[in-house]
C-alpha cells in the first residue's frame, strides 16, 4: 500500500478520511482523521478536516471545536467553519425545542 511506501503518510490519512466519508464508512473516516492528527498535531489542516468529519456526523458542537483549534494553530483557517458550525448548531437546539 502507499502507507507502506512513504516516508510522509499523514496526507493519506486525511484523503483516506474524506474517502471513508463518502462512502458513508464513519467510523473508518473517524479512524484516519484521528491518526492524521497524530501524526500532524502542529498544524491546522488535521483539525479542519475532524471538523468536516464532525459537520458530516451532524455534531456541530465537536465540529465548533475542531474548526477552532486549526484557528488557534493559523489564524483565520477555519474560523468561517466554525462559525457556521456554530449557527447549526444553534439551529438544531432550536428545532429540538
């Protein structure tokens, strides 16, 4: 696998997360996004891509989250997200009651 043949895996770990995603295999999604993270905790994208994972999963609290913490690694990278992220989730309370 390329996994095997790279000496710099952490970029297939997110494409494999967004793939895992559109297949509707979230758990496998979650999976990669998290060993993405472990593998780049020093910047943004690992965080913006759980964030897109957690906007698919429909938790837009975890996704505020994680928009916001590529936002503290780079300023601006995900703020948008977060804030939309942010406005779902108010919008879901909102129907809930």
């Amino acid at each position: 696998s390329v996994l095997e043949i790279t000496d710099h895996p952490a970029p297939i770990y997110n494409l494999l997360g967004y793939s895992y995603m559109n297949l509707g295999r979230m758990e496998d999604a979650e999976d990669a996004f998290d060993m993405y993270i472990e593998l780049e905790p020093d910047i943004p994208n690992p965080y913006d891509s759980k964030g897109d994972y957690y906007i698919k999963a429909e938790d837009y609290e975890k996704a505020y989250e994680y928009y916001m913490k590529a936002n503290e690694i780079d300023t601006l990278w995900s703020y948008k997200k977060a804030m939309k992220a942010q406005k779902m989730l108010e919008e879901a309370e909102n129907e809930s009651q």
